[in-house]
C-alpha cells in the first residue's frame, strides 16, 4: 500500500452478500402475519425467533466472507484465509496443474461452483487459485503480471 491509502482492487468476490441476514426476519414476519389469521399473534416468541435465525445467519455469512473471498490488488492475491504477494507469480496463462497441487486458501480442494486457476509462482511451484467467474479472475491476474514483467 503506497502512501497509508488503500490499493486499487483489480478483482473481488466478497464470499458472501450480507442480504441472507433478512431471511430470519422475514421468516419470523410471515409466520406473525399467518398467525394473525387464526388469531393472537404471539410477538415475544416471533422476536425471539427473528433476533436467532438474525444471529446464525450472521454466523454464516461472516465466515463465508472469510473463507470464499477473492480479491486482487496490485500487490497482493488474497484467497480465503491465504494471503501471497503478486510479486511472486510468474505464469498465469498456459500453466499446466499439476496433480497434488496446493490450493490457495487452506482447503483440500477448491470450493464448490468455482473454477480453478493454476498459476506458477517464482520458485517454480504451480498452485491453484480459484474463483467463481474464472475467466474474468484469470484475465485480471494475467494482466497484472503482464504488467509487473
């Protein structure tokens, strides 16, 4: 980071929106509503589950926000919990994966619904990224190291 100010972000997948926070909510409004049909709405319970199902889904969401976020600056390729210096990445376009490759980010395999990015680093290992709209990922990080050859 130059200067204490925050770098561009060239590519970001967040893990996770915080909208799933009103699923809760919205859940224990309809059942209020329904029960309002049939009679007394029994608000105190309806608010205790609102504030819980609240609760867990913020649970969730946090950690999704950890462990699926992507992002790319000009500096830094942040996978998960796993953090590397771009500096270190030779090879983006044409790089074979290797069986056994390490994966970014500190799981065993790449998440779900994501493609997987080999990119060769500078000691000559090649480790897979991963993101959700691979092509857009990989187009960003090929044209960052293009930039810094």
């Amino acid at each position: 980071m130059s200067g204490g100010g925050y770098e561009r972000v060239l590519y970001l997948e967040p893990g996770s929106t915080w909208w799933p926070l009103l699923w809760g909510p919205a859940f224990a409004a309809v059942g209020a509503g329904l029960e309002a049909f049939t009679g007394p709405v029994h608000t105190v319970p309806w608010l205790i589950v609102a504030i819980a199902l609240f609760g867990l889904a913020a649970l969730w969401v946090n950690a999704r926000r950890k462990v699926y976020r992507v992002e790319l600056t000009p500096s830094q390729l942040t996978q998960g919990r796993e953090t590397i210096d771009t500096g270190t990445i030779t090879q983006v376009t044409d790089v074979g994966a290797a069986a056994g490759a390490r994966v970014l980010g500190g799981g065993w395999t790449a998440p779900r619904k994501t493609t997987e990015v080999p990119i060769r680093l500078e000691d000559g290992t090649v480790v897979l990224a991963w993101a959700l709209d691979g092509e857009a990922f990989q187009e960003a990080l090929a044209d960052l190291v293009e930039k810094q050859a």
